[in-house]
C-alpha cells in the first residue's frame, strides 16, 4: 500500500470512528488507539479536502451518506480504502 493509499485509509477510518462515536474526538481516540489531537488533526484535514466545515451538520449527514454508499459504488476492499485520493468526497 502507498502512502498516499494509507493516509486515505486512516482518514476514512477515522472518520467513520468519529462519526460512530457522535463527534467525540475523545471516544473516537480510545477507539482508534490514538491521541484526540490525531482526531481533530485528521477531521481537519478532511474538512480542508472536502471544503465544507467539520462543525456543520449537512456536512457531517453528507459524510456520514458517503460513506454508507462506498460499499454501494460495487467498489473492492482495497480500493474502498483508496477511494478519497480520486474524489469520493466532494470537492476533493
């Protein structure tokens, strides 16, 4: 795996993990084995890829929807974990 195919996975992971523990960086550091910083950092910079605002709740539906229809997109497993290197979120 790359590591731009590595960064891509752990922003999707944790991603997903945040949005699983109702935005707590800090439940969704436990969960992920990481510091909270390493959240926020990684939220962050989806927010930079992505444009929107981590803050608002359209952008948190619209990822959470995203990321429900990855596995709908009839994507593999290995590229699922690639997939925001080639736009799965908007703007990116």
């Amino acid at each position: 795996m790359a590591s731009g195919e590595a960064s891509s996975a752990a922003l999707l992971e944790t991603l997903r993990v945040w949005l699983d523990c109702g935005c707590s960086a800090a439940r969704a550091a436990e969960r992920l084995y990481c510091h909270r910083n390493t959240v926020l950092n990684r939220v962050s910079r989806i927010a930079e890829l992505t444009g929107p605002s981590s803050e608002s709740g359209d952008t948190r539906l619209g990822w959470a929807l995203a990321l429900r229809a990855l596995p709908l997109a009839d994507l593999g497993e290995e590229q699922e974990r690639t997939v925001g290197d080639r736009g799965a979120f908007p703007g990116a």
